[in-house]
C-alpha cells in the first residue's frame, strides 16, 4: 500500500497530518529540528500556492462560460444576420457585393444539407453538456452550418444558436432542467438550403455518487 498519496490535496493533507507530531519531537521520529523547520516551510509554500492555482483555475472556468456565452450569441446574431442579407438580395443582388459576401452559384443544382447522426453527448463536471454528430453532405458543397435547439421536459423548442462545426457546448443546461429530460435538434443549412432536422434524446440519472448521461436518437 503507498504510503505517500499520489495526488497534490492528498500530499499536502498528509503531512498537514503528520508534521505537528514531527514538530512536537523530531529526534523521537528520527528528524533533526532544522529539517521538521524545512518541511513547515515548504508545507506553508505549497499550501500557498494551492490556494492560488485554485483561485485561478476558478477564474478561469469563469470566463470561459462569459466566453462560450458570448460566441453563442454573436454566432446567433451573425447567422440572423447573414440570412436577412439573402433575403434583401434575392430583390437586389448588389447587396452581395456591398456585403462583400459571395453569392450562391448560378444555377447551382447541388442538394440541400444531409441529415446529422451518431450523436454523441458528454457532461462536464461544471454542467457544460458536449453535443457531437456527423453529417454527410453532398460532395462539392461548402459553407454548411449546424443550427441547435433544445427543449426540455417535451416542452418547446428553444433555439441556441448555429455554429460551423460538428459540435455544440450547452453551456445552459440548468440542473432542473438536466432532471426533467432533454432534447435536442440539429439541422444543416446552407444558403438557402435546409436539411431535415435530426433530434437526440438524453436522460441523466444519478449513479456511484455522480451524475451519468444516457443518450438515444430520435428520428
């Protein structure tokens, strides 16, 4: 059995433990006092320095919710955005030009988006819900964005936002809300071209003293 734990919080509670003992007479343990006064220092120091990884790895975990928060509504407002531009340019095309946005090609017969799938979904220790799929979409194509929605407990659809990749990070999912079963949908655009929406159901339960996901497809 390993005397000494492997991880810092154990280390520091170890000899937190050990040395006012040590301190209280360290020729019965075999120390000499100069090096039980060693150890106090360097105890001291890396209770220190604990305390302020702590303080920062909370900041930091802080910011990156403001930061996700941030992206996901830019993203929503971009999207919003880029969509009214096309519609004013469907009854005046030089307000591509004047957007410096290209317009679809003429004539263009490609398909619109494929439909996502394999699912997958992972929950973070601070809440944050990891949504990933695949989707296959015609050859050729670019510019396919993803828009997510979710509802919570059947209720409805409330959209999240639209991000350009294959994943999505619900960085709102409430712990009631988690209780209560969610669902989410995920649609392809491109242009002008929507796919059909996919969904994804997941249900959390609780099990060896942390929470788990279990997560299923929904046609």
């Amino acid at each position: 059995m390993r005397l000494i734990p492997k991880s810092i919080d154990g280390q520091i509670e170890f000899l937190d433990t050990h040395l006012p003992r040590w301190e209280q007479d360290p020729a019965g343990v075999g120390l000499s006092v100069p090096e039980v006064e060693q150890l106090r220092a360097m105890l001291d120091e890396a209770v220190a320095s604990k305390r302020e990884a702590d303080e920062l790895r909370n900041l930091a975990k802080g910011a990156t919710i403001i930061l996700r928060d941030r992206m996901r509504r830019m993203n929503t407002g971009l999207a919003a955005a880029v969509k009214t531009i096309r519609a004013a340019a469907a009854t005046d095309p030089s307000v591509y030009s004047n957007a410096v946005i290209a317009p679809p090609a003429s004539g263009s017969k490609a398909p619109p988006p494929g439909k996502p799938t394999r699912f997958t979904a992972t929950l973070a220790q601070v809440g944050w819900l990891t949504l990933t799929w695949e989707c296959k979409n015609p050859a050729g194509t670019q510019g396919t964005m993803y828009e997510v929605s979710r509802r919570v407990a059947l209720g409805e659809f409330e959209h999240l936002g639209v991000v350009g990749v294959k994943e999505f990070v619900d960085t709102t999912l409430s712990r009631e809300g988690a209780a209560r079963g969610v669902e989410y949908e995920v649609r392809a655009i491109r242009s002008t071209r929507v796919g059909p929406a996919a969904r994804y159901v997941i249900s959390f339960h609780s099990g060896a003293g942390s929470t788990m996901s279990q997560a299923t497809a929904a046609a």
